[in-house]
C-alpha cells in the first residue's frame, strides 16, 4: 500500500519533493496558497489544492489529519512556516518534516515539536564538501 504524504509550499524544493514522492508511487496531497504553483502539480500529484496552510479549519476540512508525514516545504515566509508546523503538532500528525531557512528557524522548528528539520542548501553543501574530500583522497 501507498504512503499518505502531503507536501506543503510548492517551490523548489517542495516542488522537487511532491515529484519524487509521486514518481516513487506514494499518494501526495500538494497545498500552495499560489493558484500558478497549484496548476503545475495538478498531473503530478494525487490532489492539488490552492489553502493557505496558517488556516487550521482549511487543514483540517483537507482532512491532513489522516496522512502520516505532512512535509512543509515554505520558503521565505518564516512565520507561515512556524504557524503552519505549530497546527499540525496540535492536530498530533505522526511525523512532520520542516525546510529550515537559517539555525534560529530551524532552532525553534525543534522547539515547537518537528520532527525532522532540514536545512538543504546547508547540508547539500556539507555532503559535497564531503565528496569534494573523499573524491581528492582518491585521486592521490
Ligand atoms: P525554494 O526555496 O524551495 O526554491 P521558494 O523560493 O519558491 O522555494 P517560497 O516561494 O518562499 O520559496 O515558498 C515556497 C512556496 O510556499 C511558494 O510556492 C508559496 O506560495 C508557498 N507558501 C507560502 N506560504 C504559504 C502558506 N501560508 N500556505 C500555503 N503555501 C504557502
């Protein structure tokens, strides 16, 4: 049986998420609160729906209640991303994975209950420094 996920914030890296869950066969529930972002998913995901994620009703009329990873994938806008983690550890969704924008985000994403905080830019730069090193070592 298919994963339930739901992939919040369709940028990027949200984007990039909400493709892969799909191309790897798991029921993806993409949100963005920009009607263009929606669109582009609409063939993509299971189900494609325009909500602003700070609405707890409109999470909880999209029934999120019932998905076990709930992936938020919200750039810029720090205080929408805290909001939106802040309702879906009230709502108690299983296993809730945030985007990080810098360390004092990310600090109060653990504060407030996350359970997995990424912060991509840094650790894709980190893992391949990494290779960089082990790549040098090997060419020596
Ligand atoms: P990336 O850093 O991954 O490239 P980005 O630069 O596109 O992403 P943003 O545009 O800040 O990052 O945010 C990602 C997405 O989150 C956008 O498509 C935006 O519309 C969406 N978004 C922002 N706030 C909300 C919200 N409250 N509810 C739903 N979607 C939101």
């Amino acid at each position: 049986m298919s994963k339930e996920f739901a992939v919040i914030g369709l940028g990027r890296f949200g984007g990039s998420i909400c493709r892969e869950l799909s191309n790897e066969g798991m029921d993806v529930l993409a949100i963005d609160k920009n009607e263009d972002r929606v669109n582009e998913f609409k063939n993509i995901a299971s189900h494609a729906v325009i909500a602003d994620s700070t609405d707890e009703e409109t999470l909880k009329e999209l029934g999120i209640k019932n998905i076990e990873h709930v992936i938020v994938a919200i750039g810029d806008n720090i205080q929408a991303s805290i909001l939106t983690t802040v309702i879906l550890t009230d709502l108690h969704i299983k296993k809730i994975t945030v985007k990080a924008n810098n360390d004092y985000h990310e600090k109060i994403l653990n504060r407030i209950g996350a359970n997995q905080v990424v912060h991509p830019e840094r650790d894709m730069g980190k893992r391949i420094a990494h290779s960089i090193i082990s790549n040098n070592i090997l060419d020596y």
